[in-house]
C-alpha cells in the first residue's frame, strides 16, 4: 500500500511540473472618436515574426467582416474554432473594450506581441492597427494605434 501512495504521488507531481502556467492578462483597447459605424477587432497574439498565435477576442458579431480583419484572417484562416466564444459586440466610436484573457507564462518576455486589426463599414481596414509587446515591463503601458485605435494596453 504504502508503494501505490508513493508511486501515485510522485506521478502526481510530475504531472504538475509539466502543466504550463497561465498568467491573467487584462486587454484593453479604446477607440478615438469617428463617424461611422461600430468597429470591427481582431485582438490576437503573435510570435515575433507576426506569425499568428492565437484569438483573443474579437469585437463584431456577423462573420461576413472577418474578412477585412486581414492580418488576423490570413493568420487563423477565419475557422470558427478559433474564435468560437470570443466573439463580442462591435466597438463604437470614443468607447473601449477590456477584457480578461489566459495566455501562457511561456509566451510573457518572449517577443509574442498583442496585436489589434480593425475595420469600419464604408471606412478604411487597419492592418496592425496597434501593437504591443507582452513583456512584464510593458505592462500598464498604453501604445497608440495608427488607426481606429486610441490606445491599447494589457496588465497582468
């Protein structure tokens, strides 16, 4: 008996070990001010070569606009399963967005960026509308964008 619990124990720990951590990021986002209507937002994390990592919340609800989400829609190949429960209201002009998000500790300090596409009927597409490193150091720190977007920030 005391062999099973032993053995049960250490395959606990192990299995502990390796179970990566995940870290509570805040994302917010606000919008300047435009006429027009709601924005559309791919929020998405990406390696430090831009290549695609995961959705993170997207910010309009009919499918059909994904499409001008262009870096992000390249990226994820608009599947359903990769925003699936992530999607939300489209953000309207001055107001923000914030949510809270697990990402991996692994990706925290490791050149992954947080990234914003955004898009307004009638209006221009922004590819990589704003941007910001997820580091430790950068968080609590607003970026501007060079689009729709004011200012993104995370904390964690």
């Amino acid at each position: 008996m005391p062999k099973m619990i032993l053995t049960t124990g250490l395959l606990l720990i192990f299995s502990l070990a390796n179970t990566a951590a995940a870290a509570e990021v805040t994302v917010k986002a606000t919008l300047n001010n435009y006429q027009g209507n709601g924005a559309y937002l791919a929020i998405y994390l990406t390696d430090a070569n831009g290549k695609f990592n995961q959705t993170l919340r997207i910010a309009g609800e009919k499918q059909k606009y994904y499409k001008h989400l262009r870096e992000w829609a390249k990226g994820s190949g608009m599947q359903a399963i990769e925003y699936d429960g992530l999607t939300g209201a489209s953000v309207s002009s001055g107001d923000s967005i914030t949510f809270k998000t697990n990402i991996d500790d692994t990706l925290i300090d490791a050149g992954y960026l947080i990234r914003i596409d955004s898009a307004v009927e009638d209006q221009r597409d922004n590819r990589i509308d704003a941007e910001v490193a997820l580091t430790r150091q950068g968080a609590n720190v607003p970026v501007k964008g060079r689009g729709y977007i004011k200012t993104l920030s995370y904390s964690l």
